[in-house]
C-alpha cells in the first residue's frame, strides 16, 4: 500500500505507512524488515527534498543491516551514494558506490 501511496505523489502517507511498518517490525523483533522499513523511510524523506533527514535514517538503516549475520547493505549503501551524489558530495558518494558495488 504504501508503495502505491508513493508512485502516486501521496508521499506523506507513503511515509506514515512505513513508520507504522518499521514500528511493528521493531516490536516484533525483526530487524531485517525493520531496516527495509527505514530505508524505505529514508526514501520517501528523500523524495520530499529532506536529504539531511534521509542521510540520517539511511546511516540507521545500514548500522541495523550490519548487525546482521547475512544483511545486505547494497542497496541503501546505493541510495546513500546516491544522496550524496545529489548533494555533490562526490569523493563521499564514489566511497559508497564503491562499497555498494563490492556487496553483489
């Protein structure tokens, strides 16, 4: 649902949506969906121009995938690069593209 909520431009419900999920995954102890749930956080955040925000969720997001057996950061090491890209951070974002890259 939340996913639709974005693809049509209803970012702030996109985002209250994945809040409640992130909430119920932390409840539940799953922290691999848990992380999936602020990345897709940090998305929305980022789509809605809050790119200090998004950075902020993302690096929350990566500290939880890393303290697990067999998480992959790929991705949001991806959106990172990506943020930081946008920001012209361009030796932060060649580091994290890099490090996207060695995760495959």
């Amino acid at each position: 649902m939340a996913i639709n909520y974005a693809n049509e431009g209803k970012l702030d419900g996109a985002l209250e949506l994945y809040q409640d999920a992130k909430a119920h995954f932390e409840k539940s102890g799953d922290k691999n969906n848990a992380s999936t749930a602020l990345t897709n956080i940090a998305d929305i955040m980022y789509l809605q121009g809050n790119l200090p925000g998004a950075e902020k969720v993302y690096k929350q997001s990566l500290d939880l995938i890393s303290s697990l057996d067999g998480g992959e950061p790929g991705y949001t090491l991806s959106r990172i690069a990506d943020l930081e890209l946008t920001e012209g951070r361009l030796k932060d974002a060649k580091l994290h593209a890099k490090q996207a890259v060695e995760t495959l």
